[in-house]
C-alpha cells in the first residue's frame, strides 16, 4: 500500500493525512494475478481499475483475423483498466491480462467515486490521470498515423527503455502498430548506429 | 456567451450563478477567423484553448512526405486546442485551421487555472472534457490497429453523422486514415445496402 501513498503523493503535490490514508487504503482490494491471467476478457464490464504494486499486464484487442493489437501496457505504479467500460457500464472490446505474476490493488467505480468525494487528492489524481491518459493516447494516435517504425521505436526508446527489456518483440511490434520483421530490421538499424 | 454557459451546465449538471458565469465569461477572448486561417501552427507553442461558437475547425499534422493527417475536427460547442502543449509549453506537431468562418473563444492556461479555482464548475468541466476525450481519442487509437475502412466509415456514421454531410471527403479519409479511394468505395458500398 505504501507505493499507492507515495503515487497519490507525487502525483498531486499533495502529503496525506493518515486518517485520508486509510480511507484510501479501505477502498482498495488486494489482487494477485499468476502469468496469462486475465484482469478482464472481451465482451465483459471493466469491473475494476488497477493498480500495479508488482508485475506487468497489457491491454489489448483481438481483430477478427485473431491478430492481437496491444494498446497499453501497466508495470508498478501505473494504472490499468478500460476507462470506457469502467465508467459507462458497456463491454469492453479489450483483454486485459497478466505477462508476469503481478499484485495488484483493485478499486470499483462507485468506490473511486466516494472516495473523490471524501479524499480530495483522489480527485486531483484522477485529473492528473487523465490529462497525462490523454496526451500519451493522442501521441499513440498521431505516432499511427504519421511515423514511420523507426520514429515510433525511437520514441518508444526514449519514453519507455525499460519497456524493450521486459517484453518480449513480437509484443513490442505489436504496441508500435509494426510486424515482428519491420522491429527486427529497425532494433538492427538502431544498433548499428 | 450563451452557448458556453449552457454547455458548462449541461456537463457538469450545475446551475451557473450569474457571478460564477461572470468570472468565466471575463476569462474568455471573443476571436474571429476567417476560412483557412489558423488557429495554431506547427511549430507554436499552444496558447489558446477554443471553445467553438460557430463554424468548423480541423487538427491535423503533415508528415514529412507532406500527407496530412487528421486527428479532430471540431463543430459549434466544441473544443480544441493542443492540450499537451498547452499543459507542457512544448512546440506542437499540429495545425489547426478554420474550414468555415468561425466564431471563437479563446482561453490561456493561466487563465484557466485561475478559473478552476474560482469557479469550481470549470474543474468538473474540465475533468468531464478529459475523460471524454480519453474515451474518443483511445477509440480512434483503437480503430487504427484493428478495424477495417468499412467499420471506420460505419462508427463515424454512428458517432457524427454531421461531419459526412459538412466535411469534404478527402478530409473524412484523412480522418478515418484510409485513402479517399478506399473511402469512396466504401461509401458506394454503405449507400447500396
């Protein structure tokens, strides 16, 4: 629990009360997921928002040619869920599952609602969530559009290097919207260089 | 003036009072541009947010091939603007220009800042604005891995049936990121069934 406190903590500038603390503690489930679990499959109502003590999950979408497309991955101290389906109720198009055993704290919507009206930092952290949510998936959505692979991989290298360590290619091809081939033939380039 | 009052009501599901709506409406700067006059270039810092009061305005970037590629258009009670420059001061990667003469108003960040701490209304608005633009903006990420040009065409039908009639086609096609030959026939396609 302590990482959460020290998340919420930095992430709005803010230094909790102990008794704000626990109320933030008392609305959170502990969760252990073992490799390949799933945190939600397609077609089900995202239940629970998490937050990643340990491990590393992913997000993604199956199209129906049965290729899979990773939109996001959480390692500690991120958060994973289907906003969408969390906040509206409707079935989410996204598995959400487990590439290592992972710990997570689990939060229901009505839950993190009461708990933004009770803990005021809570609603600084969803705003601060959102904001950094949104400018990461627009800069997911122009790298899909404009760049090359070898941009979107630079990009990658530089936003997130611990990401090329943990995961193995085919899912990191899959993330940068390239094949497995076109990310072999680019980490070689890169290499080179 | 009006349409920004009602629309801050209508999203935040709050009454206004005439000193609250005071305070926003002296924050704002009426702004005029004429069809193809800009917003903001590439390049520029992000200055303004808009709220739009009339006409029709498009974001996009240009890719070093010179193809331009559409991320949001924005209508009357609209809002646009590069909110990852605007936060950050960074230089955007995007244009936005006017389609249609438009009626505009403009905000800065500090202004806003301001506002949400005076006006408490404007900070439901904005985390309102947030998650709804992280919704659409990770439902375009979405649809541009694993969707075809049909199922592209079909939810923008569903989801703004307004921007097939008021938009040429080149930029529908550059929007849903398909080329306007897939699009039209596509669109052959649709009308027939």
């Amino acid at each position: 629990m302590l990482a959460l406190r020290t998340h919420i903590e930095n992430y709005t500038s803010t230094t909790l009360s102990d008794n704000d603390f626990a109320l933030v503690a008392a609305a959170f489930t502990p969760k252990r997921l073992r490799r390949r679990q799933y945190l939600l499959q397609e077609g089900e109502v995202c239940k629970y928002f998490a937050f990643v003590l340990e491990g590393a999950l992913r997000q993604y979408s199956v199209n129906n040619k049965g290729v899979e497309h990773i939109l996001h991955f959480a390692v500690e101290n991120w958060w994973i869920g289907d906003r969408e389906s969390f906040v509206m109720l409707t079935p989410s198009p996204y598995n959400i599952d487990a590439l290592e055993d992972s710990h997570l704290l689990l939060i229901t919507h009505p839950q993190l609602q009461e708990l933004m009206l009770t803990v005021p930092a809570m609603t600084r952290l969803v705003r601060e969530l959102d904001q950094r949510n949104f400018i990461a998936t627009q800069r997911r959505l122009h790298a899909s559009f404009g760049s090359t692979a070898e941009e979107r991989y630079a990009e990658l290298q530089q936003q997130h290097p611990d990401f090329l360590q943990r995961f193995p290619q085919h899912m990191i091809a899959s993330y940068l919207g390239v094949t497995a081939e076109t990310l072999s033939r680019v980490r070689q380039k890169a290499t080179r260089q």
